[in-house]
C-alpha cells in the first residue's frame, strides 16, 4: 500500500526538522559548498555535519560530487531556495505578529497600573 500524501510530506518536514540541517540548506541556496566551508560557517564538529550531510542527501534534498579529495554539496533544486525564502517570509509575519501582540499587552500593562 503506498504512503498517503499528507504522512510523506510529514516525513518530509521531520526530515527537515534538525536546525544544522536548516543552516545547511540556507547556505547552499547561494550555491555549492565544500565541506569544509561548512564546517568554517557551522560550529557543529566534524562527525555531526557528516551525520546532517548523509540525511540530507539519502533524502534527495542536496546532491554531492567529489573534486579531488573534496567533496561539494548542492542543493538538488530550486524548490528547496523557494522552501526556504517561503518558510523565513512566514516566520517573520507570524513574529511581527507576535510583536504587535507583545505592544498591545505591555500597553494594556501601563493602562491598568
């Protein structure tokens, strides 16, 4: 029986739920990265990025090629940019939201002091 859509796309957002994996992907949106510029940009040790690094490539999500001894990852799509830039736009409304909501209180605060 195959996988329902909706449990898919929840492995999907799980799979993406690790913040190194999140810095990865916004890193890679401009353009292919060593390893090592990875790790130069992350403080994460060395065995831990590998471990976000395979996830992130079983999953399909970014790709990797070796030049000499060093290996470059790539995001597999532009989907994933468009997935990011969408999910930094939702959290920026829905925090201006919250700071519109955090004035509101403060001043009923004031008000009933």
């Amino acid at each position: 029986m195959p996988v329902p859509l909706y449990q898919a796309k929840a492995e999907f957002f799980r799979m993406l739920g690790h913040p190194v994996r999140i810095q990865i992907l916004e890193l890679l949106q401009d353009g292919p990265l060593a390893v090592r510029e990875l790790l130069a940009r992350i403080e994460v040790e060395p065995p831990a990025m590998s471990q976000q690094l395979a996830a992130l490539r079983r999953s399909g999500i970014v790709t990797s090629s070796r030049e000499g001894p060093t290996v470059v990852y790539t995001l597999a799509g532009g989907d994933v940019a468009e997935l990011m830039q969408a999910a930094r736009r939702i959290l920026t409304e829905l925090l201006a939201g919250r700071n519109e909501l955090l004035a509101e209180l403060r001043e009923a605060e004031v008000i009933a002091s």
